[in-house]
C-alpha cells in the first residue's frame, strides 16, 4: 500500500482513540519510522504529509538527512553512543532515548552555544531485560542531575512496551508513564518541562493515545518493512 493508503487509515484510527479519550487529535504528533526502508520511501512519506521522521541508527538517519527534501522533523529513536553525540545534533531535532548521565554530559559538550537538545527520557516501565532506559525509581534523581547540563532540555518521557497480542496488557505501562511525567511536571523545572509522552507504536498506538501520548512512533503500519 502506498504510504497516504496507510496514512488515512492511521489518521482515522487517531481521531477514532482521540474522540473515545476526549482529546483533540492535534495534540498527537505523528512520528514516521522510516529505520525499515529506504530513502524513497521516507520522501514518499514526506510528500505524503507527515512531518515527523524517526530513525535508529545515526549513519542510516543522516544518510537520509541529507537527501530528504521538505520541512521535516527529525528524531533519534535508537540506542545513542555517546561517541556519535556530535553528529546527530545537527541534524535531529528530538532524541528519544536519553538514559544515562553520561549521555547528558556529551550531548551538553557538543551542542553549540545557547543551542537546545531537545531530549525524551526513555524509562524501562515493565522492567524488561532487553529494553534500555532507566527504572521509575530511578528518574526523579536523574532529572536533577541533568539540570547541570544546561544545554539538554528534558521534553518528555518516552517508553517501549512490550510486543503483545493483547494490546490491553501494555495499558498499565501507558498509564505508568503519563503519572511519572506529571510528578515531573508539577515540580516545574525549568530544564525538564516534561510535557511529552512518547509511546505507542504500530501494534499499541491506539492505547497509547488513550493514555495521553503526544508523539506516536509508527514504522510498520506506516510505511511498511523494506529490510
Ligand atoms: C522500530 C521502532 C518503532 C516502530 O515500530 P513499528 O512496530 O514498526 O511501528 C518505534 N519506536 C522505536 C523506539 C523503534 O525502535
């Protein structure tokens, strides 16, 4: 199917969870994850409509930084080494898996003066073994230490829930990130506003929705799997 095909569908479904949860659709941003195919294919997104592309890997995502034509905004979804902090800056515009101090410290050094790293953190709810990100437990503290970081600004949280069937089974995971940003937001800082939710993806975005998400990330049912 071409990628509009897919998009009306997404953009129905969107309305459909946004109307069940009364909130209004504008407030979700969609999020093209184009880490499966190929450049055409991320264009094709593009002249589609979407505004938003993520990727995983930096050399694949700034391959495609570089050639892709329109206004786009670019986020880095994936594991970052801290050793390739400086390349990514230039080019995405959020990053979505900020989960260590030591992260913060690089992204900070290599930004440029008075610019901002817009940056999720990426929290492991379920406590999987094989998904990154830091505990519930764990945040509080660390978004105090980011603060000496003056370049990274903390927009949000983001989280990947496990692959299920049962999409209800992710639901309390939703629920649990939307509480801990807005423990995070009542404290008002001025380094972390942590307005965002990240979550949601091909298989469980419609809950993710319906539990607050304000940036869904969407490669398979969007623009397909190509590798
Ligand atoms: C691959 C990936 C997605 C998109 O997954 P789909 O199931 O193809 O929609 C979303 N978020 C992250 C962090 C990913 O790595």
């Amino acid at each position: 199917m071409s990628v509009t095909e897919n998009l009306t569908i997404i953009q129905d479904t969107i309305r459909a969870a946004c109307a069940r949860s009364n909130r209004n659709p504008d407030t979700v941003n969609l999020v093209a994850v184009t880490k499966y195919v190929s450049t055409e294919r991320a264009q094709e997104a593009v002249s589609a409509g979407i505004l938003h592309l993520g990727e995983n890997r930096v050399e694949e995502g700034m391959e495609k930084w570089q050639v892709i034509d329109g206004d786009v905004n670019w986020h880095f979804i994936g594991n970052l080494q801290s050793r390739k902090a400086k390349n990514i800056i230039p080019a995405f515009h959020f990053i979505h898996s900020l989960d260590r101090l030591s992260l913060a410290k690089e992204l900070d050094k290599r930004a440029e003066e008075g610019q901002t790293v817009r940056c999720f953190v990426q929290v492991n709810v379920t406590g999987e073994e094989s998904k990154s990100g830091l505990t519930p437990a764990e945040l509080p503290a660390f978004i105090e230490d980011v603060k000496q970081y003056t370049s990274v600004q903390i927009v949000g949280l983001m989280t990947m829930a496990p692959y299920t069937e049962d999409v209800e089974t992710v639901r309390p995971a939703f629920k649990q990130l939307r509480e801990l940003k807005e423990q995070i937001e009542q404290k008002e800082y001025i380094h972390a506003p942590c307005h965002e939710l990240s979550m949601g993806m091909s298989n469980d975005y419609e809950v993710a929705i319906e539990e607050g998400a304000t940036y869904i990330r969407i490669g398979t049912s969007l623009v397909g799997k190509e590798k």
